[in-house]
C-alpha cells in the first residue's frame, strides 16, 4: 500500500512500472541497463480515488494524461533503477496530494468607491486629452 494521505491509499497493483532505456547520465551502462522508469496509473479505472480527486487529478495530469485516462510518469534523473523508482512513485503520490486539496472558493467582492472614484477621474482625464485632439477653429 502507498501511503497518500490519512484516508487515502493506493495499492500498488494499481501501478504498473515499465523499465526502459534512458539518455543522460550513466556513461557506458546508459545503452546497456534499462534504468528509466515509466510508470503508468490508471485514473478513470482506479477504486481507490474518490470522484472529486479523480476529477481534479485529470486537470492537474495535463498532457500526461492519454485518451484512455492514464496518467504517465517517466523517471529518468538518476543512474539506477531504484532510485528512479521511487522518485516516479513520488512524484504520483505528490500529484495525488495536490489533487486531494479542494479548490478555494472564489468570494465575489464589490468594488470599493475610491477605486470607482480613480476609475471615473482617469475616464475623465482621458476624455479632456481626445478633445483636447479636435479641429482648430480659426
């Protein structure tokens, strides 16, 4: 089980990690050992996510995210295979973690008359400047 927060967890069936060849570092290994990690979670599929963290998740995935509804992950920063996945399996539990956060509710505010008084005066101002612009009368 991974631990996402207090009431939400993931079983680690519900991953599925692909190792394969990576660029960058490594030296000589980088085109003999597969040390890239793809990890691959399906979003629309999961039991363990509730609706709104799923839905605010396929928001945040972006074009991680496939047509299918499941979420990408490459790890490729580090030299080995371990390393890699556990920064894969990271990066989803923190992804899952912004997820988990509902959104701020927006509070309507009115403008305040000072800031409607400043707008009046620079429509104003401006109004005096173009027809300051008019023809000259001889």
């Amino acid at each position: 089980m991974i631990r996402i927060t207090t009431r939400l967890s993931l079983d680690e069936s519900e991953i599925d990690l692909q190792f394969i060849r990576a660029s960058g570092p490594g030296g000589q290994n980088v085109n003999k050992v597969a040390t890239a990690v793809q990890l691959r979670f399906n979003v629309v599929g999961s039991p363990s996510l509730p609706e709104g963290v799923r839905a605010r998740l396929m928001k945040l995935a972006g074009s991680r995210l496939t047509t299918g509804g499941e979420l990408i992950i490459e790890a490729k920063r580090f030299r080995t295979q371990e390393r890699n996945r556990q920064d894969a399996i990271g990066r989803l539990v923190e992804l899952i973690r912004k997820a988990c956060e509902p959104p701020k509710p927006r509070i309507a505010t009115k403008p305040t008359l000072a800031s409607k008084k400043r707008r009046l005066e620079g429509k104003k101002q401006r109004s005096e400047i173009k027809r300051g612009r008019g023809s000259v009368s001889e």
